[in-house]
C-alpha cells in the first residue's frame, strides 16, 4: 500500500512538471526590444528557461505559432477596472447609482477580457469611488478564484479637498467622492493608511477641473506632494499624478513623482524637465478620444475638437523632449478588452512603432518596477502572447491575439 501510494504521488509530481513545460515556435519573436526570426522560446514551469535561435530542445508540448509573433504579454500602464464605457453610464451614475457589488462583478468580465486581449499584467489607478475592491480584486486572481492579469493597484487615490467629483450639491447633501480627500498634515496619514490597506502604489491628482470654468488647476503645493511622495518611498513605493496643466505637472515632477497620466497641457520646458528627471508619460490618448465621441465629435480630422488638438500637440512635445513614454489608455473610460486601441493611436499620433512595442512591455515593466517582466529572456516569468503576423509592419494586429500565457498557464490558444 506504502508503495503503491508513493508511484501514484511521483506520477502526479511529475504531471504537475510536465504541465508547464512547453516549446513555442513562432516565426518571429519581439522580445520586448528587437525583432527576431527563427527563434524558439523554452518555458518550464512558469519560468523562461531558453529564448533564442532555432535548436532541438525537450519539450512535452510543442506549441506551432505559424504565421505569428510571439512577444511578451502587455503591460497596460493606466486602467480602471472598476468603471466601464461612458456612453453605458456617467461617471457620476457609476459612483453615485452603482452598488460595488455591481462594480466588483463588472470588474471580473473586464479582467477576463483584458487577460484574453493580451494584457498579463495591469496598473490600475483608483477604485473611483469604489474603496478597496481593486484590493480585493488582485487577491482574487492572485488565489486563482478569478482569471485576470497580474494586479497593481492603487486603491482610493487622493485629491485635495473640494476638487473631484461628484460635485454640484448643496452644501447639506455629502456623497461619496471618486477618491479620498486629504490636505497638509493629513496626507501622511492618508498615504500612510493607503498603504496599509494594500495600495501598491499612490496616486494623486495634482490638479483637477476645479479652476475659473472648470480649467485644470493645481490642487496641492510641491510640500504637500513632496510629504505624499516621501511616505510612499518610505515604504519602498512610489507615487503617479493625474496631471493635465503645465504648472499641475511641474510640481508633481518637482515633487518626485515616476510618471504622469494625461499630460494634454504640458509645456516643452516641462517635458524636458521630465526627460532630465526620468519621470514616465502616460499620455492616454484612447480616453480623450472617446470622450469626444461621446460627446458628439464625428471622429473627422476637420472636426477635431480642442481636446484632440491639445493632445495631438503635447504629443509632439513629448517627443520632441524625448521623454519615456508609457502605454496606458486609460481602459474604462472606453471598453476593457481593447487595451491595445492605445498602442493603435500612440502610432497614429506619431509615435514610433516599435517604441510603442517596446512601451508596452519592457519600456513599463522598467518604469514600474517589474523585474522578471515585459522581456522574452530565459529566467524571466513566462507572460507571453501571439498575435497574427507583424506588429513592426501592423501595428492593428494586435487586435487579433491568439494565444495567452499568463506564469506558465495558457490561457487562450487556437
């Protein structure tokens, strides 16, 4: 009996090994930097363990990817899993109206169909409104209850006092704001309890709509971002600013923070500042763009908006700077599932392909931290997808993944 019981726990050790143990044969491999041909890519387990030319190597399974680029799994850069489209419900409807029950069950169909789209890994940038359910959320798919990418969150975020939303009641009406509210002194213990529920990350809004007919205008000094950004650090984390106005932007920089979400009013004074201090730019161009469908704009060049044109020129100033760009579409303000619209209208704004490539892998997992991640090279967690054919000639055919590895577990495969 000892020994029968011993053959069967080695035969279910070894099929748990061989599970994972996997030889992909693409065409090409983009690998997070370069594009290569005729290179094979070893995965044992949840670990990279060859990727490189062509050669006979041991494998249980062999995965042909004809026609296909292999490239490690986006690394989305500025989500909200916890919002969907606007032209669905309002951002103040989804606030005010929605339970987080209903948010927190929406969430789970937008991590299924990001994971599905390609991206393994997501920094999502505040619950809005919804407290910690990103928390709990990440913990979901990290216990294997829920499938989704790798999680980093931010929790409830934090603004200034009487600058976000929802707003326009009267002064005897409270209702739940899209974040937590803090000033001065206080923001070390917001920060600090941020923390202390689960934030991997703090985020800031550094400015907001609260100016003379409603213009983006500062919301903190540099001290006060400079005391959220010091007690973040302190607990080896860092700090991210909503930041759309060129002095909002100035002072979070000043302030220490790594990237800058939204950017559409940045000088290039500014952009060059964040250049000489490696601070990140996450542009999010999907969001205006869709807000402008929204609300009316036909999607014509003759027509563009103002919003279009100050992005489509911040852009340029970016580039212009030579500024570390970030992939990071602001997903929820436009459907989850089409992450990689962004990648699609960085190139159409102007931006280089395969930086853009390389922004969403390696060029994120660097600038977030992620040391195993964003990279095809052997010792690095397996996080990789497929797409059909070329994105260096394509970019569009990022839309159309075909395969799915999360940590050594295929997801999606033809």
């Amino acid at each position: 009996m000892k020994n029968t019981l011993t053959f069967f726990l080695l035969i279910a050790a070894f099929s748990l090994k061989a599970q994972h143990d996997y030889l992909l044969k693409p065409d090409r491999v983009f690998d997070g930097t370069e594009m290569h041909s005729d290179w094979v890519v070893a995965v044992k387990r949840n670990i990279i363990t060859y990727a490189g030319p062509a050669k006979d190597i041991s494998a249980k399974q062999i995965i042909e990817l004809k026609g296909k680029t292999l490239m490690p799994g986006i690394i989305e850069g500025h989500s909200h899993i916890l919002l969907h489209p606007y032209n669905e419900t309002s951002w103040n409807d989804q606030v005010l109206v929605e339970s987080v029950a209903e948010r927190s069950a929406r969430a789970v169909n937008h991590l299924k169909a990001s994971l599905m789209a390609g991206v393994t890994t997501m920094r999502d940038l505040g619950s809005e409104g919804a407290g910690y359910a990103d928390v709990g959320l990440k913990q979901a798919v990290e216990k294997g209850v829920i499938p989704g990418p790798r999680l980093l969150v931010a929790g409830k975020a934090i603004v200034a006092t009487g600058s976000y939303g929802p707003a326009g009641f009267h002064e005897g009406v409270t209702v739940p704001l899209g974040a937590e509210a803090a000033d001065g002194t206080d923001l070390v213990r917001v920060t600090r309890d941020q923390i202390g529920h689960g934030a991997d990350f703090i985020k800031v809004y550094a400015d907001y709509r609260w100016g003379p007919n409603g213009v983006a205008a500062p919301t903190f000094t540099v001290e006060e971002l400079k005391t959220i950004v010091a007690v973040a650090k302190s607990s080896g984390r860092y700090v991210v600013a909503h930041a759309s106005s060129d002095e909002g932007m100035r002072r979070a920089i000043e302030a220490g923070v790594e990237t800058i979400e939204h950017g559409d009013g940045g000088s290039l004074e500014t952009f060059r500042l964040m250049k000489e201090k490696s601070v990140g730019f996450c542009p999010t161009i999907a969001a205006g763009h869709s807000i402008s469908l929204y609300s009316g704009w036909d999607g014509s060049e003759a027509n563009e908006p103002g919003r279009i044109r100050n992005k489509k020129a911040s852009i340029n100033r970016a580039i212009e700077a030579g500024v570390t760009l970030v992939f990071g579409g602001d997903v929820g303000v436009f459907p989850h599932g089409k992450n990689v619209i962004e990648a699609i209208m960085m190139v159409e704004y102007g931006i280089n392909v395969k930086q853009t490539l390389h922004s969403m892998t390696a060029g994120n997992a660097d600038l977030f931290h992620l040391a195993d991640l964003g990279n095809i090279k052997k010792d690095f967690l397996a996080d990789l997808i497929a797409v059909d054919g070329n994105p260096l000639e394509d970019i569009t055919v990022l839309e159309q993944v075909s395969f799915v590895m999360k940590d050594g577990v295929v997801y999606k495969t033809n």
